[in-house]
C-alpha cells in the first residue's frame, strides 16, 4: 500500500472528514489501523473503484456547503459494514479516556472489566486505533489537555495539567515535547493565541 505525503494546506483552507465512533474505523476502513497509523494513505487503496466515485462525485461540486451534502450523502449511501462499533474497542476507548495519573491501572482496568488478556488487549487496540493500550491513555490525556487549554483559558499549566490527568506539570511537560516536539508553554501559546488570530 503506498503512502503518500500529507496534503499541503494553505492558510484558509476548507477540509472535510470523518470522524469514527471509538471501535467503528476497523470495520470502515477493513483493515487494522495498525497498518495505516501515522501514514497518509489514498483513499482508492481502502476501497477502489468506489473511492474513485465518491472523488468524482465531490470534484463535480464548488461550494464547501454543497461539498459537505455529497460527502455526507455519500456516506450514508454506502453499504453498512457492520451493526455499530466494536464494544470492546469502545470500552477501551472509554477506560483510556479515564483521567489516571496511575499509568498501570488503565490497563489493568481494561483487562479485568473486559476478561480478557494482556495480549488480547493488545490485539484489540492495534486493530481499532492503530497503537497499544499505554499510547492510546497517553493521546487522549493530551487531547484532553488540549480541550481544557482551549475551554479554560485563564488557568495554568500546573492546573492544568492536574485537571487533564497528568501527575504534575514535569509529567505534562515530559509527555508535550514526546508527543508534539513542542515545550508545553509554547503549545499552550499557540493553543491560545495561534498565528494570524484576532481578537
């Protein structure tokens, strides 16, 4: 499967997508998130000549309003893979989105509510979110974190980090600059105050 670089975006831009329901995007995509975390991959590689379609069908319209219609007419018109998200991939998703500042009890968690082993765990969560159990808890407390730094705009980042899960704010820091290269107060700037912003 090729992997081709991401798209250049200029500053404006209009995108479209769609957002999965935690356990959903295995049974869409059919084929473990394993194989395409961290790639940009054409979407006619997932579902051929399909794909080209839906492409065709979207180049043919201007507006991103009428865009969106077609994407989303699209969406619903197309064979339903499955009867809904795979539960066990959503309770992990939940039991991962648990604020903890435990980084073993997550998946302890998971393994007891689920009866299910540590390898089996493994299993599931490479398949439905590309990644194992510790890397999912690790990127949805950053998400949270971003989520708070965006809602609570007059708070911290020692309270911050608290409130998102984190053990203080070295752990917050430490896991910032791992996952986005970033130093936590300069995302914390830009999470507040992007470029080209007005008030």
């Amino acid at each position: 499967m090729s992997s081709p670089p991401g798209p250049v975006l200029q500053p404006g831009a209009s995108v479209l997508g769609a957002r999965f329901q935690p356990g959903a995007a295995r049974h869409w995509l059919g084929l473990p998130l394993s194989e395409i975390v961290g790639q940009a991959v054409e979407l006619a590689d997932l579902w051929g000549i399909r794909a080209r379609d839906f492409a065709s069908r979207m180049e043919e319209t201007e507006s991103i309003a009428r865009q969106a219609q077609v994407f989303q007419d699209q969406l619903m018109a197309m064979p339903q893979p499955f009867n809904g998200p795979d539960r066990n991939a959503s309770a992990i998703f939940h039991l991962a989105a648990s604020p903890s500042r435990d980084e073993g009890s997550v998946t302890a968690s998971m393994r007891e509510r689920l009866g299910i082993s540590e390898r089996t765990l493994l299993r599931h969560c490479r398949d439905h979110f590309g990644y194992g159990p510790k890397t999912l808890e690790r990127i949805l407390r950053f998400q949270h974190f971003l989520s708070l730094a965006r809602e609570v705009r007059d708070t911290g980042l020692a309270m911050l980090a608290i409130d998102a899960g984190y053990a203080d704010q070295s752990h917050l820091a430490r896991e910032v600059k791992a996952l986005c290269g970033m130093t936590a107060s300069a995302l914390l700037n830009h999470v507040r105050c992007p470029a080209g912003a007005t008030d």
